[in-house]
C-alpha cells in the first residue's frame, strides 16, 4: 500500500520536475554564458529519481502482491513465480508506459552530462524538445494509464499474467525495444535543436551517431528477442509472421538503419541535411506510432493485449502534435543554402548510401502501406482485407535481388570518389563458386520457388564477399564490415530455412508409433506434472531418423490456473544444422493428440547472424566511447 | 561481360529445371495453402498457425476440395466466395486494392527519379 502512494506521488513529482525545467531553461537560453545552468542539470536528475522512485514502486507492488492497486490486481496473482511478478510489472499497459518515462528521463539526463562539448543552445534546446515529449507521456499515464489506481475494497487474489507473456525472453524484451524506441526520441529531439540553432553539421552528425547507434543496437536486439519469443512459445515453428505488430517494430528500424548510414555521410562532408532531418523525425514518428497502433486495438494481432480507445485518441493526437511541431521546425528553420554544393560523383561511398537508403525506404514504404492500407480501406468503405506474408513476398523479395547485388560493392567504393578498380580475380571465382554451389543445391533438392532460385545464388556471393571483407587484414570500418556480414548471414539462413524445412501433422494417441519417409515418431507415454502455477501434462516422443538413431522430445500441454489458459510448450533440440521442434495439442473429446513434428534447418544461425548484425553497431559504439 | 553470358545460362538453366518440380505432396499443399488463410475466430493467425476448431475445420475442408481435384486458386475463390476478402493473406488485385500494391514500387520509382536527378542532372 505505501509503495503504491509513494510510486504516486513521485510520479506526480517528476510532472512538477517538467514544469519547473523548462522556465528555468528558457531563462538559461539566451544568457551568453558557455555552460548549461547546474540546475537544470540536477532538475533533469530529480525528476529521472522520481520517475524511478515511481517504478521502482510499482514493481514493490507487485512483488508484495499488492491487490489494492488495479495494475497489480490485472495482471499478477500471488502464485506466479517472482521472476513474472517483476516482469509484470511491464508486461501491462500502464506499466510499460511507465517503463517508457523512465527511459526517456535516464536518456534526457544522460544527453545532458554526455554532451558538455556541445555548443549551451542546442543542448538546451534538445532538453526543452524532449521535456514536450516527455510531459506529453506523463498527461497521458496520469490521465489515462495511471499505474497506481486503486481498487477497494481490496480484492484477494489478482487475475493473473496471461501465460504466453511468462516467459524469459519476453520478460527483458520490451524494456530492450523501449530503449531503441526512446534512443530514436533523443535523436528526434536532438535534431530539431540542431535545425533550430543552424547546427546540423558534420560536428553533430559525430556526435549524434552514438545515440542513433545505441537505438539501433537495442531494436535489433528487442526484435530478435520478440522473433525468438514467438519461434518457442506460439508454439508454430515460425519466427516472423508479418504481423501488424511485428511490423510496426521494423519500421523503425528500417528507417533508423537508413539514417545510420546516411550520417556516416554527413559525418564526412556537410550534405544531405534534409533527408537526415527527415529520417531522425520519421524514425521516432514511427516510433511513437507503433505505440498508438498496438495500444489502440486498431491492429487486429495475435500481440494484442490491452487496448481502449480513449488512449489510442490520445496517442494519435500527441502524434500529430509531434508531426505539425516537427514540420514547422523544419520548415521555418531549416535552410537548405547552407551545405556544401558538392556534385555527388556515381562512384562513391555516398551513392552507394544513397542507394541502401533508397532502398530502405522502398522496405518500409512496403511495410507501412501493407500495415495501414488495410486500416484505412476499412474505415472508408468498410471492406476488409487481410495483407499477410504472401503480399510481403512479392513485393520484397525480388527487390532482395538488386540490393544484395549492390551490397557486394560497397567495399570497393571510397569516399568521394573511386576509380573503376582492376576487377579481382578472387571476387570472380567467388562469383563463379557461389553460383556453383547454388546449382548443386538445385541439382540435389529442386525449389519450387523461381523467386528464391534466384535469390540463393546472390546471397551466396554476398555471404562469401562478406565473409572474405571480414576475414582480411585490413581492419578499418572493422564494425561496419561485422554488420554486413551479419546481414548477409541472416539472409542466408534464412532462405536455406525455407527452402530445407520440413514437417509432418498427425494425430497419436499414446504408445503408437508413425513412420514417415526418413524416420519415426513414437509416441510413449503422458505423464503428469504440477508447476508453481500451472498444471501440466507433458508427452513422452522417441524421434527416429533414418539412420535409427533417436532422441527424446517431451512437449508440454500447461493448464495454468489464474488466468485459466492451456497453453502448448514446445519441445525443441537445437543443433547445428537444424531444430527438432516437437509440439503437441489435445484434439477435443478425443483421446488423440495433434502431433506437430518439424525440421526447422539453420535456426539457431537465424538468431546468430542478427546477433553479429547487432554486434556491429556496438563495436562501432565501443570504438568510439573508446577513442574519447 | 563473360561473366554476364554466364549469369544468364545459369538463370535459364535454374529456370528450366525448377519448373518440372511442381509437384508437391497433397499434405504439403494443404500446409502452404493453410499459411495463406486466416482463422476468423482468432486473433491475427493463420488457420495452419492456430489450433481452434474453426482452423480444424478449414483444413479438413481444404483437403476435400483437393481431393476432389480443385486448384490451389479454385480454394482460394471458393474460400473468398464464402466468407469474404478477409479470409486471405493476400489480397486480391482489384480497384480497391491497387493503391496497396501499386503505391510501393511507384514511390521506388519516384525515389529512383530523385536520386537519378541528384547524382547526374543537377548542377552546381
């Protein structure tokens, strides 16, 4: 109970904090002096503290099962394992936008101590920026997602967390993509302070490059995460569905990587001005929008859980509010005269970044028309359609083609400008193995994909020039070098996934046995199990290959008891080259089971390669927090 | 420009002998067909993804009407008829549905055009 008022009031606290920054900034402005007001550096502090007090509250309260408070009594119960109380404790609405202050206040506070070689005004001006989006959330979870309500009398038990949400992986995933989503924030603010104060600028690209980096690097990583969540626990075997909310995750990322690349541009030469403006106020637009999207209910998803419409029309009124402030910054201060009119010559770096830009954006033209075309038909002539993967692939695979080619010669472009180098007779061969390789595997197995034919040969190419760049002794742009090879891994297995996986449906009953071409699966026996807050009734497999060798696999079927969900754990062994992932469902008023065996191939190199991808741009971060 | 005539051989043997293997298994077909319709009950799934009986259902349909030697495309308008647009992943190319998929490459092609104009036309 008192940690639910003091979570309360510290937030209240942190509100007047807001308040009280932003005179004393405006004061601070025009002053001529060099630094900042300590003050407004220790006000940017309290109000961090009080917003932490606040969480830190809220998680006490669920520690404590505190059903006195609605957010508690929602989504906890006194059974479920510590772990998940915690991790409730985001794993909800109102504590997640929660979560989402405290970002935003660590990052704003963090900006202002990292930055002190940056000129007063724009440091300043960034803070007053941020303080906008941050009161905007504090209005918005006091006024409608108040994590501290109470409830009374005070009930006795809580309704529990939905079972599918109590699991590791998403427990740190959604603090991971907030940290992405609230680092595009600061770039956001960032460079409508820079716009302001003329200063965008190869000083500022520098120094904003390790706030676009550290986003980047935790989406990709609270991406993965969700991916790897979704492969285990929906239980299907897949690791990306096309999901309206999966999609609104990598909107911003594709926008945040085009923006990576395009400030490595204005890093070294004061051009594209605009476009990196627009991309640093799209990237945190999208940002904001996902949140609007899921928190609304609009999306019809398998990851939607909470939604009112109350807060959907406040997120989408904060939204424009961001937008119209966003553009009439830019277009009252932004002038273009001010660069450096330098012809841009074909062969260069800053085509080839033009290029992946260009790109980039087509992905996430794709993405955001597939996601919302839907929305908008319906409201307007309230015909229903779906837009699911089949639409996806069409539209990106064959522009996978080109983009993979390109990539193979960046490496050899310089900075402004390059010679057509003397054509490597290594690169040649590599050409000629990959696509030898290519035709073997056609030879052995025969796609039925014409698309995917002719996708494999290319990102073999660029898997070996990749891995050829990585290898060499030539250790500059080491961590751009990292990240390519990563995505061009990921490619890879991803297509090889496609192309070799392979399943087989049936329905068992205990102590049968089913032979397929390959191998057997028998089914023992059931046994019985009681978790903490579950019940369960777990399958005893033998999978057999062809070569008679077998292993066990023991998926799981949890009747949890608050709420009451059965949900259907599967049971996966990962090696190398492929996954056995075994999964089992009851068949109702039956004594058979829906038995779900499959060979998922390269798996665990899916999860490695964004890894690598991820790595790159921390190395980069590294490099540069070390060279400081 | 070797190394172009190479590239096209190959394409065109990849091409050949990738269209003699169309011949899937019915289960295999009823999987992929199954990815491509949505269960209505649920909440964002494919009826292959979902375990409901609605999902149950569909599939056990979808493999009659194989049985009974319609096409991949002659399910999927038989589903359409019945329960509506909804029901596919993907969408039909129709006058309400052009924008989608038209709008994407259009802003590919407009991108192209401004950066063409960038890097060749404008001058300085």
């Amino acid at each position: 109970m008192l940690a639910n008022q003091i979570g309360y009031y510290s937030l209240i606290l942190g509100l007047i904090s807001s308040i009280i920054i932003i005179p004393i900034s405006l004061k601070n402005y025009p002053q001529n002096n060099e630094t900042i007001n300590r003050k407004i550096i220790s006000l940017s502090f309290f109000q961090f503290f009080f917003v932490l007090v606040s969480f830190i509250g809220l998680v006490f309260s669920f520690i404590n099962s505190d059903f006195g408070n609605e957010t508690v009594y929602n989504n906890s119960h006194t059974t479920k394992p510590l772990f998940y109380k915690i991790s409730g404790t985001w794993g909800n609405h109102e504590g997640s936008l929660l979560l989402w202050l405290l970002v935003l206040t660590f990052f704003i506070f963090l900006f202002l101590v990292k930055s002190k070689s940056q000129p007063k005004k724009y440091r300043i001006l960034t803070l007053l920026f941020q303080q906008i989006i941050i009161i905007g959330f504090f209005i918005f979870v006091l006024k409608t997602s108040n994590p501290f309500n109470y409830l009374f009398p005070t009930p006795k038990e809580g309704l529990g967390l939905n079972p599918i949400l109590q699991d590791p992986a998403l427990a740190i995933h959604p603090p991971i993509l907030y940290l992405g989503f609230v680092g595009s924030s600061v770039v956001f603010s960032s460079s409508l302070a820079a716009v302001v104060q003329g200063y965008i600028s190869k000083s500022w690209a520098n120094h904003i490059k390790i706030w676009i980096l550290i986003s980047w690097f935790f989406l990709t990583i609270g991406i993965l995460l969700g991916s790897i969540w979704a492969y285990y626990e929906l239980g299907w075997g897949g690791f990306w569905f096309w999901d309206p909310v999966e999609n609104v995750s990598l909107m911003p990322w594709l926008s945040l990587t085009a923006l990576l690349h395009c400030i490595l541009v204005l890093e070294k030469k004061t051009i594209l001005t605009s476009w990196t403006i627009t991309l640093s106020i799209s990237t945190f637009v999208l940002s904001v929008s996902g949140t609007f999207l899921v928190r609304s209910g609009i999306l019809n998803s398998v990851h939607t859980f909470a939604n009112d419409p109350e807060r959907g029309l406040f997120i989408l009124f904060f939204l424009f509010f961001l937008i119209f402030l966003a553009l009439i910054v830019f277009f009252v201060f932004h002038k273009n005269g001010n660069h450096e009119t330098v012809k841009i010559n074909f062969l260069s770096k800053e085509t080839s970044i033009l290029i992946n830009n260009w790109f980039m954006m087509y992905f996430l033209s794709v993405v955001l028309i597939g996601t919302l075309y839907p929305i908008f038909l319906e409201v307007l002539t309230n015909e229903k359609i779906s837009v699911g993967p089949p639409f996806y692939n069409k539209l990106i695979l064959p522009f996978l083609v080109p983009f993979l080619i390109f990539m193979t010669f960046v490496p050899y472009l310089r900075w402004i400008k390059s010679e057509y180098n003397k054509i490597k007779i290594d690169i040649i061969l590599l050409f000629i193995l990959s696509f030898i390789v290519s035709f073997l595997l056609f030879k052995q197995f025969g796609f039925e994909s014409l698309m995917i034919s002719i996708l494999i040969p290319f990102t073999f190419y660029l898997f070996l020039i990749t891995a050829k760049d990585l290898l060499s002794k030539n250790k500059k742009n080491f961590s751009q070098k990292v990240s390519h090879f990563g995505f061009s891994f990921l490619v890879l297995s991803i297509l090889l996934n496609s192309i070799f996986s392979s399943e087989i449906i049936i329905n068992l009953k205990e102590g049968e046995t089913f032979s397929f071409q390959g191998g057997a699966i028998k089914f023992h026996s059931l046994e019985e199990n009681n978790g903490k807050n579950y019940k369960s009734i777990i399958g005893n497999f033998e999978i057999y290959d062809d070569k008679n060798q077998s292993i066990k696999l023991m998926p799981e079927l949890r009747i949890y008891n608050q709420p009451s969900i059965v949900t259907s754990e599967a049971d996966i062994k990962t090696t190398l080259f492929y996954d056995k992932f075994l999964v089992m469902n009851s068949v109702k008023n039956n004594e058979y089971f829906n038995v779900r065996y499959q060979l998922k191939s390269f798996m665990i190199w899916i999860w490695i390669s964004t890894l690598i991808l991820a790595l790159g741009g921390f190395l980069s971060f590294t490099k540069r927090l070390y060279e400081k | 420009m070797k190394i172009l005539k190479l590239f096209i051989i190959i394409i065109i043997l990849i091409t050949n002998f990738t269209k003699g293997n169309s011949n899937e298994s019915k289960d295999n077909l009823v999987n992929k067909i199954s990815k491509n319709i949505r269960c209505l009950i649920c909440q964002g799934q494919s009826i292959y993804d979902s375990q409901s009986d609605f999902s149950i259902s569909m599939r056990l349909v979808i493999k009659k009407k194989l049985e009974e030697g319609l096409t991949e495309k002659e399910i999927y308008d038989f589903l359409k008829d019945k329960y509506g647009q909804w029901i596919t992943y993907e969408p039909e190319f129709n006058k309400k549905t052009f924008i989608l998929w038209i709008m994407p490459i259009l802003l590919f092609i407009i991108g192209g055009a401004i950066l063409f104009n960038r890097l060749f036309v404008k001058k300085y």
